[in-house]
C-alpha cells in the first residue's frame, strides 16, 4: 500500500499535459520568442562563442527536482542565446536562407500539439489527405506538369531533407534498374552529378551501395556558368557503357548551393532519355522563387525528369524541415521502400484507395509537416509569396549594382536568384608577394570575409568556384530590408578599406 501512495504522489507532482498550465506557460515561450525576434539585430549574427562553452555554464547533471519556466527561460537568455547564430537575423545572409515565418510557426506549433504519427492513412487520414492536397497546390503553383500531380499518376511527399529526398529516388532508380539487369549487377550502376552537385548525391549513392568508383562528377567550366552541360555527360555515360557499366541515375540541380548555378534540363533530360536513366531535380534552394512566372523557366525541361524537389524549409516560409518531392512514378518509391508488418495491418491499406505514406520515405514515423505549408499558404496567398520572393531577388539586384559602383569588387559569377558571389578584385592585390596572384586573392578575400564575420555585425559564408575564392551574399532571412542590404555593403567596404590599408 505505501508503494502505491508514493505512486500516487509522484503522479501528482507533475502534469505533463495539464490544459491550463499548457496555455500559461505556452504563451510565455510565445512572449519570449517574440522578444528575441524584436532584438534578434542586437545579437552579433554569428555566435562568438567557442567550442565547449555550454559544458561550463550548465550543471554536470539533469535536476531531480523540478524548475520553474521562468528560471529555465532565463537561462535561454544566459546560456543559449550566445551560442546560437541567428538565422531569423536581418543581416543574415549567410549559406541560404531558413525563412520563418508567423504562419509556417504556428502550423509548426498545431502540427507539435497535435503530435499525431502519420505513418499510414489510419494513423491519422487528415496528415496523409492535407499533405497530398498541398503538394498537388504547390506543383500547380510552380507548373509542374500533370504527371507530378496525383491526378495524373504521379504524386508529392514531404520528406524531412533534400538528403532523403535524393537517397528515396537513388533507391527506387536502383531497385527498378537491378529488377531488369539483375541483383547481382549492382557494382554496375553509375549515379552522375556535376562538380557543382551537392553533397547530398555523393551521400545518398554511398548509402544506396552504388560501388564509390561508380560515382561521377562531371567537370563544369566558367563558359557554361558551372552548369552541367549535356555534351560532357554524354560523352562520360557513353565511356561508361564503353566499360560495361549501367548508367542509373542523374542529379540535374537548378540553383547550385556555391554559385546558384543552372544546369539545363531540356538537353539533359534528353540524354537521361536516351540512356534510360532516373533524371532527378534538385531545386532545394531555387525553386521557391519558380512560383514567379519570371523564374519559371529555369524549370522548363522538367516534365522529362521523374522527380523533383525542393525546400520549402530553405526561401518558402517554412520551419525546417520541409522538403518538397514530386515523383512521376510513386509505385517505384513503394516498391523499393514499403513493408508492411502484422501491426500495421488494416483496411483502408489493403483497399489500396489510400496513401500510406510510410512506403514514400526512410523512416516510419513522420510528422504531420503539410499543416505548415497549408498555414504559410493560405495565410499569405500566393500573390504575395511571389512578391516577397521577388523582394528578395530585388535586394540582391540592389547589391550587385552596389558592388559594380566600388571598381576593386567584382561579381564573380552572374547571379540567377538572389545570391551573389563577389570578392576582391585580384588587381588590388598580391604585389610583391612569393605566391601567385590567384592564391593571394583568394587568401585576401578569405581573409577579408573572417574580419567580417567577427564583427559580428553580418553574416556570409563563402564557397570555391572554379578555384576562386567568393564570399556569398544571400538574401532571403524574412526580416531583411532594403536598408540592411546598403548597411551591408558598407560592412564589407570598411573592413576591406581596413584591410587594403594594412597590405
Ligand atoms: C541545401 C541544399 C541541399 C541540402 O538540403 P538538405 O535539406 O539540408 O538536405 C541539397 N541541394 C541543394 C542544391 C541545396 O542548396
């Protein structure tokens, strides 16, 4: 009897669920955040603390006893803001964008409440028939051809990362092709990208068990603006027949995360064709802004690839994560990917009328994600999306002429979105230095972009295109303006001022 007592109180103490104490402390966190959103600019964007700085403010164990919201709050404050680099900052600029928003919050927060697990229809059918629904709007929104859509065989599914997207479709091409060339032939697949492609290919072919000599990425040039031009991968499938290989699988990338660059799928898709191979598009930062009928021809040629995707968790409003994917064929994603055990068992799977959209992706359980995108969807409309997007661009447009009024700058490569690559020119640089001109502009900008970030004053990352050094500038944090784009530039000029003095 004592032991069930103390049951009993424990089970008093805390009420993990309790309705009252939910909307109390809920609107706390809500106040909070709306706080730091207030003075996100106060903060220097890119956290200055240093490795291990967490392990010496917080105790070495959990608390047994329990703590008050306000106190844990405080030391949000104290402890992890510090060491947070603020993505909602206005002067972020930095990799891509990761572009909340109110109504992606809130749909975030309806789909945590709710905290259902929609792996099949049955385990909660408004998950499963909300998130077809808004992938049909989004594909009618960016013109995706009918066979994309669920009315026209295809269908849409919101996986957590690009990462998975890529791994889900690799794994489909592989199993279709291994079912007619057969199991024992998989040292022969080969998976192609560019030199330009993201990381995520290389991944998700390792994971898929394509033999890592049978990866390829294809040499981009400066004359084709590092897109992936169809003659090269031709030519580089053609050698590969030559030896007996099988050509699977291409990642075609519209908006490359270094430069944003192109590559065009017309004729790629046209070779994909020819050879029979899975011709995937990765949009995952771009393809928000093809919502613009201005920017929609950069996806022109899409109707002849099997699969498309991109991030709505990256310039479309969206909490991470949210990763669009379109398929023509779905029945190749299932095949390569659905169990289905004892206790999973039902009716409306085994009526085959529904989506179970377990067998779309990697793991079983999955959030209930479309409820964000409905929120930002339908909170904004989609006019207005398209002007924000446009918003964005227009500041890059803005920065790019700031850069072409200062003569020691340049854009290094032309910009197709709202990111540009800049640096410093090499003329200013480099005299009476041992190493070549190249290196030396390449370690001034470097250089010059730490000075930069330490300030703390912006954010931007850099990337290595066709051996130069560029500092990146991307637009597209939700709450930058106009103005923060010239106080920007103005960063950069006085740290490069100060710099250029010390040389
Ligand atoms: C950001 C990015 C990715 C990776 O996206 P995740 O969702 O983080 O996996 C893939 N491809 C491109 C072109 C990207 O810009």
């Amino acid at each position: 009897m004592e032991g069930i007592q103390v049951q009993k109180h424990e089970n008093e103490t805390i009420k993990p669920l309790d309705p009252e104490e939910f909307r109390k402390q809920g609107h706390m966190v809500i106040d909070f955040l709306a706080d730091y959103y207030e003075n996100v600019e106060k903060y220097p964007v890119r956290s200055q603390v240093q490795p291990g700085y967490l392990r010496q403010r917080l105790p070495e164990s959990a608390p047994c006893e329990p703590e008050p919201l306000e106190e844990i709050l405080r030391d949000v404050q104290k402890d992890i803001v510090p060491g947070i680099t603020h993505w909602q900052s206005p002067n972020y600029f930095a990799y891509f964008p990761s572009s909340g928003s109110t109504a992606g919050f809130l749909g975030e927060m309806l789909s945590t409440g709710f905290n259902v697990v929609g792996f099949n229809w049955m385990s909660s059918p408004a998950a499963t028939e909300l998130e077809s629904i808004v992938m049909d709007w989004l594909g009618k929104m960016l013109k995706l051809p009918n066979e994309f859509l669920f009315s026209g065989g295809g269908g849409g599914v919101l996986q957590g990362t690009t990462c998975e997207a890529i791994l889900c479709t690799v794994v489909a091409a592989r199993d279709q092709m291994l079912k007619k060339i057969g199991r024992e032939n998989i040292n022969k697949l080969v998976v192609y990208g560019s030199d330009q492609t993201h990381s995520a290919l290389q991944k998700a072919a390792q994971i898929a068990g394509i033999n890592p000599n049978n990866f390829r990425a294809v040499s981009t040039t400066k004359a084709d603006a590092f897109g992936l031009a169809a003659e090269a991968l031709r030519s580089t499938i053609e050698a590969d027949i030559e030896a007996g290989l099988v050509p699977l699988f291409l990642c075609a990338t519209i908006g490359t995360t270094s430069s944003t660059a192109v590559d065009a799928l017309n004729p790629l898709c046209e070779v994909g064709k020819e050879f029979g191979i899975w011709v995937h598009v990765d949009a995952a930062y771009a393809g928000s802004v093809c919502i613009c009928p201005e920017f929609r021809h950069f996806l022109d040629g899409v109707e002849n690839a099997d699969s498309f995707s991109f991030n709505a968790h990256k310039w479309f409003f969206s909490t991470l994560d949210c990763c669009c994917l379109w398929v023509k064929n779905p029945g190749a994603l299932v095949k390569a990917l659905s169990t289905y055990p004892e206790y999973l068992r039902n009716k409306a799977s085994e009526s085959k009328q529904v989506v179970d959209y377990k067998d779309w992706q990697i793991t079983l359980s999955r959030r209930f994600r479309s409820l964000k995108l409905w929120l930002v969807l339908r909170s904004y409309g989609v006019d207005n999306l398209r002007k924000f997007l446009r918003s964005h661009v227009n500041m890059a447009k803005n920065f790019e002429g700031l850069i072409a009024m200062d003569k020691r700058f340049e854009v290094v490569v032309p910009r197709n979105f709202s990111t540009v690559c800049f640096r410093i020119s090499p003329i200013e640089i480099g005299k009476n230095q041992i190493i070549t001109m190249e290196e030396a502009t390449n370690n001034f900008n470097s250089k010059l972009l730490e000075s930069i970030n330490e300030s703390g004053k912006i954010y931007m990352t850099h990337a290595v295109i066709g051996g130069v050094y560029v500092m990146r500038f991307a637009v597209g944090a939700s709450l930058t303006e106009n103005w923060h784009v010239n106080l920007a530039w103005k960063v950069v000029q006085e740290h490069a001022n100060a710099l250029l003095n010390m040389s």
